[in-house]
C-alpha cells in the first residue's frame, strides 16, 4: 500500500506566517490520531479542469482489475479516471497485514472462524478525492498541538475500501468482501459480502419463481432539523425499522434498493454505512449476500475529510456469483445532472431457475441525461447471460416519457428498441389510475416512477406496490403536512416498493 509518511518533530515544522510561498509547506499524508486534528484553512491548491461530458466507463469490476498504483507514491497508471462520484481509481497493491487486518474484521463481521480462512487476493481502493475527474484535491490546513499552530498541504483522502477474496477451507467455498477503513475513526465496516456457498435445498424459491423487490430507502433522512440534532437517530432507526417490517413480509428472494448511504457525520462510530442498518433489519441466515457500491459522493468546501457518499445495493438469498457496475455518463453544465449515478449489476444463482442477471439504478433528474443513460444501461443488459434478466429502480421518469416507453419496449429511442417488459403492466394491463398505485411521494403519491422490467425466462404472477401506511403510532397524524414536519407521519421512505412474483409459467 501506499507509503506512510513519518510525522517529523513538530518544532522542525514550518509555520505559515506572512506571506509564505504554499509551496514550501510540508506535504503530509498521514494524519496522526496524537495530535489534535486538522482544521481546514479553506484554501485549495489542486488544479480544477472543465469538461462537459463525463463519459459512461466499460464495466468495472474491483476485484478483477490489476492495482494501478504500485510504486508507493500518488502515481497511477490510470491517474485521471474515476472509480465513483469524486473518487479516483487509486487501485493500490495490499500490504500482507492490512489485507489480514480486513480479512479479520469481516471474520468478525460474519461470524466465520478466522483460523479457517485463507487469503486468496487482496487489493486496495484508496478513496483519494478529486474535484474535476482528473485532479487530487489538495487543500491547506494546520493543526495546533500546543500553542503554535503548525501549517501544511494534504491530498484530501476518505479512507481506504479493501477488496479481499478468501477461501473457508471447512467447505471451500470462495468469498469475497468490500471491508471499508473510516481512517478517522479506524473503524471497519462490511459493505459487501457474496460467496459461493449454495442454499438449502429445501428453500421456496426450489417451488416458485423469483420474487424481486425494488426500493428507494430515502438515505438516511429525514434531517436533523425536523427532530434536532439529538432525536434524528432514535427517529431514524423508527423509521427504518417500519422498513423492515415491510421487507419481512415482502419475503423477496432478491432486493435492489437505491440511495443507500454512507455518511460519516450520522451515527455513532463505526455505524455510519447505511447496508449495516439495512442488514441488521435482514435475517442473516436468510439474506447472506449483498452488495453496495457508491454511485455519488459529497465533497465539503468547510471539511474536506468529510465522507458522504451513496448508490444502489442488491440483496439476495442465493449465491451472488458476480457483480461489477457502469459508470453512467453525466452532462457536468446540466443543473439537473449534478450527481454521478451508475448501474449495479450481479448475476444471482438461483436454485431450478438458473442464472438472472439484476440490475438496479437510480436515475437523474435530466431528461436529456435519462434517456442518453437509458441507452448506455441497454447495451450493458445486452451482455448478460443469465435466463432472466431484471431492471429495477428508481428511474425519475414516468410512463408517459419517451424513456420509458423504450424501457418498456413500447417505442424506439435513438433507433434502438427493447424486448423489456414492465412487471406492472404485465400484470394489471394499464397504467395505474389511483393513489395507492403509485409509488411517489409516499405520504400523497402521484408519480408511477419506481419499476421492475424484465425480459428472458419467466411470466409475471404477481405485482404489487408495498410500504403505503405510516407506523401505527404516528397513522393518525396529519397527513396535510408533508413527510418533513415534527408531526408527519412516519413512512418507511418517501418512496413505495415495487415487488414482483415470477413464475415458470412460460419459458
């Protein structure tokens, strides 16, 4: 991994003082948790470089692709290409004891005996922050140690996310985890395990077709400013624990959820990624495999080392034997095109079924970036091999959009057509004409924004809309107020699910 610079003794620092040349500061690029920490000055010395058109990236694959930085320093092969939102691809080589370090705390995290794995692969994304795709973002800040405050430049990095493949020699089953290292905190969290270990034999979905599930969870809202700062968490974790309610009774063999977050100023240390909350609602033994990857991330001009980030995830029963993802492309001067968004994609095993390919993607607000993304996620089912291929998400676009109707195979878009077919059409005929069909806002839905499309193997059975009512507690509320007021009502997001049952009816 890269080279941790030594901190010298403060005193042979140098001090900013007048009008000193930013230059001459001394680069640090460890942050030692001995002294007090950094305090950003607001100055930034990173060169910034305009485009107008972030391109859609070939799928990616971390842990396929070979470490692009290997010679210690802030060097890589591919230094101007980004791994997500405002990261680059620093792929780094893994040091023997920071892959064992990873390694244990998803042992831990799993409940798996440490001794009886063994270490296949190990690499390392450093989360290195950049502001225009190509550049580190490199700021000024000082620490004050005693009396003097000591000032120096940085490359701003959001920690550290370790791919790490290991075999459980009690079955030899292969795994493979993404361990995330919150630096500031030197706290460890899993955001994705998938293995190949098969299910029982005896589960339902060896009986029935597969049961998908699309959501949106919202993020972790509502904000601080609805219940203050000391509530939010108590009223976060009601709420989502209203979620899992729904996703209980959904029993879904396979889950795609949208806007899961990562924020490093909610939650106390070590539980700020959204998927832990999300699983600790999913019954282990039931729900073994998923996996999360950031779409976006959040910069802070106040705090650089602030970590927000947020993308899809997919959960499921059965073995997720591959994933990767797609970049989408994204007009930079477009004001409705500020984010990253990506496809997520991994091929689910299922039992007397085969093979499907899931996707799940949460779209911009730009109709002229959706549909151009509608293309690109297009071209990228085409190269699935699964007997089922699926498409969920929160697309921000409603059926009557040119979009849509591509997706749903209705018309063309640019000269290009789809064999997709919409779940809910598939099994209710129309477009939905009253509020308890559609899937948004949740407190007064108007909007049929969320789908589950489809092609391949299979017929739709079942196609529902779930997670309508507000808790009990809070159901008689006013429901005048919209979803962000102290006394709203309580939603598990302010979106509805979109659940659908397959069938082997037709092949």
């Amino acid at each position: 991994m890269r080279r941790i610079a030594v901190w010298p003794a403060v005193a042979s620092l140098l001090s900013l003082v007048g009008g000193i040349d930013l230059n001459t500061l001394p680069q640090w690029t460890h942050m030692s948790p001995l002294l007090s920490a950094p305090t950003f000055t607001g100055r930034t010395l990173s060169e910034h470089r305009s485009s107008k058109v972030v391109p859609a990236s070939d799928p990616i694959d971390l842990f396929r692709i070979a470490p692009s930085c290997t010679d210690g320093r802030d060097t890589c092969a591919i230094p101007s290409s980004i791994a997500y939102g405002s990261i680059l691809m620093h792929l780094e080589e893994c040091s023997t004891d920071a892959a064992t370090n990873a390694l244990a705390e998803a042992a831990l995290a799993l409940a798996l005996p440490l001794d009886d794995l063994r270490l296949v692969s190990a690499s390392a994304l450093q989360l290195d922050a950049t502001r225009d795709g190509i550049n580190h973002h490199e700021v000024v800040s000082y620490v004050t140690p005693q009396t003097t405050s000591v000032y120096f430049r940085h490359q701003v990095n959001l920690g550290v996310n370790f791919y790490i493949e290991f075999q459980d020699t009690r079955d030899r089953s292969l795994h493979q985890v993404v361990v995330h290292l919150n630096t500031r905190e030197h706290s460890f969290t899993l955001l994705q395990h998938t293995s190949s270990v098969a299910p029982d034999p005896g589960t339902k979905a060896t009986k029935r077709g597969p049961r998908i599930l699309s959501y949106n969870v919202w993020n972790v809202n509502p904000p601080a400013q609805i219940y203050g700062v000391h509530r939010r968490w108590g009223m976060y974790n009601k709420r989502l624990d209203h979620l899992g309610t729904f996703l209980a009774d959904a029993d879904a063999d396979i889950i795609g959820f949208q806007e899961v977050r990562v924020d490093a100023t909610f939650g106390p240390p070590g539980q700020h990624a959204q998927i832990q909350h999300l699983m600790a609602r999913l019954d282990h033994t039931t729900y073994p495999q998923y996996v999360y990857r950031a779409a976006m991330s959040y910069l802070n001009d106040q705090d650089p080392l602030e970590h927000i980030e947020e993308g899809p995830a997919i959960v499921s029963k059965y073995p997720i034997v591959s994933t990767d993802y797609k970049l989408l492309s994204r007009q930079v001067n477009d004001p409705n095109d500020v984010h990253q968004r990506l496809c997520l994609h991994a091929v689910v095993d299922m039992p007397s079924w085969g093979l499907v390919d899931v996707y799940v993607t949460h779209l911009s607000l730009s109709e002229r970036s959706r549909e151009q993304t509608m293309l690109e996620i297009w071209d990228y089912m085409q190269a699935g091999q699964g007997v089922t291929q699926v498409l969920l998400g929160d697309l921000n676009a409603e059926p009557s959009s040119r979009g849509i109707q591509f997706l749903q195979g209705k018309a063309p878009l640019k000269g290009q057509t789809t064999d997709l077919r919409d779940a809910w059409l598939e099994v209710h005929g129309a477009e939905p004409s009253q509020p308890h069909d559609m899937t948004f806002p949740c407190d007064a839905p108007i909007k049929r924004i969320d789908f589950v499309l489809f092609r391949g193997k299979g017929e739709v059975d079942a196609c529902d809309v779930i997670g309508q009512a507000p808790t009990p507690d809070t159901a008689s509320n006013p429901k005048t107020v919209g979803m962000l007021e102290s006394n709203s009502p309580i939603y598990a997001s302010d979106h509805r699910g979109v659940l659908a049952q397959f069938s082997h009816r037709a092949d």
